[in-house]
C-alpha cells in the first residue's frame, strides 16, 4: 500500500512539467528537489545521527567548486561528477575527524568554525575561486545523449537522482546501520558497550550525508552553471538545517517536505519583500518555540489540539434553553 | 614605522576586542550552556545605536556605555522571554539564536542602510603617542588598556565578589548551587546581560578601527568561536589568551598569505583540538 503510494506520488511528480506550463514553476521544482537531496544528506546527522551541524553548505559548496573548476579546465562531465564526489568525500573525511572531537555543542562550534572556513577560501583565495564573482561554467551535460539544457529535462533528471536519493535512504534507515546510528543517537554509552564503535559508525554516517550533500552540490551547480561564496554561507547551512527541522527531523519524508516550504517561502517572499533572511529567521524562532517537533507532526498536534477544543463537550456547561434563545 | 610593528599593534587592538566580545561568550557557554550565536549580533548592534546616539550629538564614551546598555537590555529580553522557555535543548537554542542574528543582521540593514559607517575616534584619543621613542597610535593603545583593565574586573568580580562566588558555583553545578539556595536563574540572565554588555560596548569602541558593516556580526561570531574553543569555554584566562592568539594570527595572516587567511585563523584550533579538545585552559570536565 505505501510502495503503491510512493509510486503514485512518483508518477505525478514525473509528470509536473506536463501539466506546469510556466518554465518558472518547473525551475522552482528543480530546486525544491535539489535542496531534498540535500536535506536527506543532512537528516542523516541531524536525525538519525543527533549530531547537529551547521557545516554542511561547506561540503555542498565543495562539491560544487570542484565540478566548477573541473568543467573550465576541459574535463568531461563523467569524470567531473567523480571528481567533485570524491573531493567532497576526503573533505568530509576531514571534517568528521575534526568534528567527532567534540559531542552535542562541541560538535555544532566545530562545524560552524570548518564551515566558514570553506567559506573563507571561497571568497578568498581568489586565484582557485575567482572571489565574490563566483564561478560560471558553460553548458548543463548530456548523459546518454539526452540533453539536460531544458528546463524540463533538468526537472527529471534531478528527480531521477531524487529517487536514488530516497531509496538509499529508505534502505539505510531500515538496514542495522541505521539501527546503530540510531542507537548511538539514544545511547552512545550503552552502544560502545555493546561492543559498537560509536565513533566509526558516526564516521560513516558523516560520509553518507557528505556523499549526499555533494551530489546535491553537483546538481546545484549544473542548475545555476554559477556557484559563488553565497552557496557556501552559514546561511546556506542554516537553511539546510530549517528544511530539515521544519520537516520533522529523523523521518524520511519531513526533510523533503521541509525542502518544498523553505523552497517555496523563499520564491514567494523574495517576489514580494526583500527580507528573506528576516522571514527565515522569523521562521526559525516560531518553529523553535511553537512546533519544537517539526511541521509535519507540529500541525498534526496543533490540529488535534484545535480539533479537541472545538468539539463540543457536553458536561462543561449546563446551558438553560431560555438564554440559547437569547443570542 | 616598521610593517611588523603596525601588525604586532593592530594584532593587540583586535585581541582586546575580541577578548571583550568572547569573555562574554565563554561566560555565557560555561554558566548556560548555551551557544549564543546572537553575539556577533551583539557586537554589530551595539556600533549601530552607538552611531545613531553620536549622530544625536551624545559624546563617544557615553555612547558607548549607553549602547551596551541597549544591547544588555536586549539580551535580556532575548534570555527572559525565548531561551528560557528551552532549558537543556541545545538544537532548539542554536536554531533560536541563529534565527535572531539572522532577524537582527536584516533590521540592521533596514534601518542603517547597506553602507558602512566610519565612527570618528574620541578627539582626545587622536594621534599618536611615542613610547621609547616610537609612534603608537593612541587609540589603538587605549583599547588594549581597556581590555586588560577589563580583564582584570572581571577577574576580581569572578574570583573576589559574592556574586562571582555564586556564578563559579553554577557554572561548576548549577543543581547543587540551586539546593544552597543560589537563584541560577536569575544569575542566567544577569550572566547574559552582562555578556551582551560587554559584546556591544565592544562593537562601539571597534568602530573607529572596523567601522560598521553589514556582515560584521558574521565576521566577529566566528573569530569568537574560534577563541572560546582554543582557551575553552567559561575560562576567562582561557579567552584573554586565545583572544590575543587570534588577533595576531588574524593580522598576520591577512598580511602575509591574504589568501588564506582564513585558514591561517582557524589550522590552530583545529590543532588544539585534535590535541586537547577541551581547550587550552579548560577543564576536562564534560
């Protein structure tokens, strides 16, 4: 039942450019799926790992240079893709190295630092990333001669690798990795005596998210054909993190549902005010002090709570016939 | 005057600030456990009501005092009405104070426009001074003053003071202190005003070096990170020395491999933190 609901919600995604008719509406589609994938990379840790990390825009950022540099220096897509995955997976070699130092805060202080330090060399080291100016490549690739130039093609190959996404991702949570992740999320202390290695099964967990964070880099870039410090900000991790939380975090479904709004609001608002990053902020608090448990199961709760304190309740009041008539 | 001397008086100037801007930090990370990344918030904010105070014709040294003020009186609304709702969760607090930098950093831009503001220097702190035959630039030897005189305060206020005795023993264990009948909670948001206190009268008396920015408290909130996480957090000797680390290797590093700097900043914490994760002067307590 939920495989042929999936595959129903397949179908009618597949078929969104037939019945969008704008090319802006299909673009924003891209995006909303792009940004999924980056959101299931990043729920790896923020869910199911419970490491908190506000780093990862520097690994998407890394994916997405490297492609960059590699597609102006003449390489071929194949290779490009390879490049940029592998380059992203030593980085996250380093980063999990360095960040497993520290648990629960130590962990985040250690991302944000690693992440702007990424930061930094992109808006620094002018002679690799050419600065402010970002970097602009020329042409989306032709996988099996199918050019991606459209936005429609780009809509479904992005989907494609959505799909990939997805089932890696509903495979690993149900597969005794995830058990253990999720075990080190609850117990680490009873996990490391149970004889796990708390601190590799995290390492791998960091790679994981890192892998999908760089293909989704890699996605970014071929979207754009531009990648600038921006993508790499602290406010591009802060907004991985929102997608993720306001999904409800540790659920399959939430970051991409999470991915859509911040995806969505962020279109929306810009066409109509300038302050995005207030909206965004603004966002973070009301969920932080209204819905701590993400949107999906916030408003199933609020709904109920609203559900409940309407329905009528007959023994809390005796009201006389006589003054029902009144009103 | 000799390029390394510039440097060696501009990485003093910067040390002190940052140390102002990060004792607050750490305090407020050892006492509340709380990652407070509205500081570098607090920093920029500050400059800013200081200019519009200066522009309203109040003299710099008021300004500067009364701006910290705001900002103290901002944290701690910040502390009464939101963080305190979240006691213990840490994801919820990041997300809050990132939420707010975020809100503070576009009101800024609102109202300040996207234009940076050069703040004038005290006129009686202009020019320079000769100390053994050489020319410092008074203000900049002003600020490191300020920053050991600081230094020094808070020392005595931690370590010879019954209120500094209470915040030691709540930072050490803020249960036990609550059952000897200290209110930690109403030491949480002194601790953090104090704190913001700190950060905006640091952000005014930056001014006339860093003039104000957008994108200023994005600037300065690492540079803190990076200080509590190399002298470890609620040690105030912890942030005296790493504030000094970083204003050298900052200073330095943009002279000498402007490229990299950034990476010259941050290769020593990771280092110590490879080497002694909790800091160099902090306590291996967790």
């Amino acid at each position: 039942m939920r495989r042929l609901g999936l595959a129903a919600a397949f179908v009618v995604l597949a078929a969104v450019p037939f019945f969008v008719s704008s090319t802006y509406y299909v673009n924003v589609a891209s995006q909303i799926l792009l940004y999924a994938i980056f959101a299931l990379g990043v729920n790896v840790l923020v869910g199911y790992a419970g490491l908190v990390t506000l780093g990862h825009a520097g690994l998407f950022g890394i994916a997405a240079y490297t492609a960059a540099r590699m597609l102006n220096d003449g390489h071929g897509h194949l290779s490009v893709v390879t490049g940029a995955v592998t380059l992203t997976l030593v980085a996250a070699v380093v980063f999990a190295v360095l960040a497993l130092r520290g648990t629960g805060l130590g962990f985040v202080m250690i991302t944000v630092a690693l992440g702007q330090i990424v930061w930094g060399v992109a808006y620094r080291w002018l002679s690799i990333t050419n600065g402010d100016n970002g970097i602009t490549i020329k042409g989306r690739p032709s996988p099996f001669g199918l050019s991606l130039a459209s936005p429609a093609a780009f809509y479904w190959a992005t989907l494609v690798v959505f799909a990939a996404a997805l089932v890696t991702m509903a495979v690993f949570v149900a597969s005794p990795f995830g058990a253990s992740l999720r075990g080190t999320r609850d117990q680490p202390r009873r996990m490391n005596a149970l004889g796990y290695h708390v601190w590799m099964i995290r390492f791998l967990a960091i790679l994981f998210s890192a892998f999908w964070s760089g293909v989704a880099g890699i996605l970014y870039l071929y979207y754009n054909q531009f990648v600038s410090p921006h993508a790499v900000a602290l406010t591009a991790s802060a907004e991985a993190l929102l997608m993720v939380i306001s999904g409800g975090t540790g659920t399959l479904l939430g970051p991409v549902v999470g991915a859509a709004l911040v995806v969505i609001v962020k279109n929306v608002a810009s066409a109509y005010i300038e302050r995005w990053n207030f909206v965004l902020g603004a966002i973070f608090v009301a969920i932080v002090v209204c819905m701590p448990e993400g949107l999906v199961p916030g408003t199933v709760r609020l709904t109920r709570w609203v559900a409940a304190s309407l329905r009528p309740r007959p023994a809390a009041r005796v009201v006389s016939p006589g003054e029902e008539g009144g009103r | 005057m000799n390029l390394w001397l510039v440097l060696a008086i501009n990485s003093v100037t910067l040390g002190g600030l940052l140390f102002l801007l990060s004792a607050g930090f750490s305090l407020i990370f050892g006492l509340m456990r709380i990652p407070n990344l509205t500081h570098g918030s607090f920093f920029m904010l500050g400059a800013y009501f200081a200019v519009s105070l200066m522009r309203w014709g109040v003299d710099f040294w008021t300004a500067a005092i009364v701006s910290g003020l705001g900002v103290a009186a901002f944290g701690g609304l910040v502390e009464r009405l939101i963080l305190r709702r979240l006691p213990g969760a840490e994801l919820a607090q990041v997300l809050v104070t990132l939420g707010l930098s975020f809100m503070v950093a576009d009101v800024c831009l609102m109202v300040w426009t996207g234009d940076p503001v050069q703040v004038d220097t005290p006129r009686a702190l202009r020019g320079s001074t000769s100390v053994l035959g050489l020319a410092f630039p008074t203000y900049r030897l002003f600020i490191s003053l300020i920053a050991v005189v600081f230094a020094a305060l808070l020392w005595a206020l931690l370590e010879r003071t019954r209120l500094g005795a209470m915040i030691r023993a709540g930072v050490d264990d803020p249960s036990m202190a609550r059952v000897a009948g200290i209110r930690v909670s109403r030491l949480f948001t002194i601790v953090f005003g104090l704190g913001a206190w700190l950060a905006g009268f640091a952000g005014v008396i930056g001014g006339p070096i860093l003039s104000v920015y957008p994108g200023l408290d994005q600037e300065m909130l690492p540079l803190a990170l990076v200080v509590v996480i190399l002298g470890g957090s609620g040690s105030l000797l912890g942030s005296l020395v790493g504030s000094f680390i970083v204003g050298f290797l900052y200073n330095f590093g943009q002279a000498l491999f402007p490229e990299i700097a950034y990476v010259v900043l941050f290769l020593p914490m990771l280092i110590v933190l490879v080497l002694r994760p909790q800091g160099l002067f902090g306590r291996q307590t967790a």
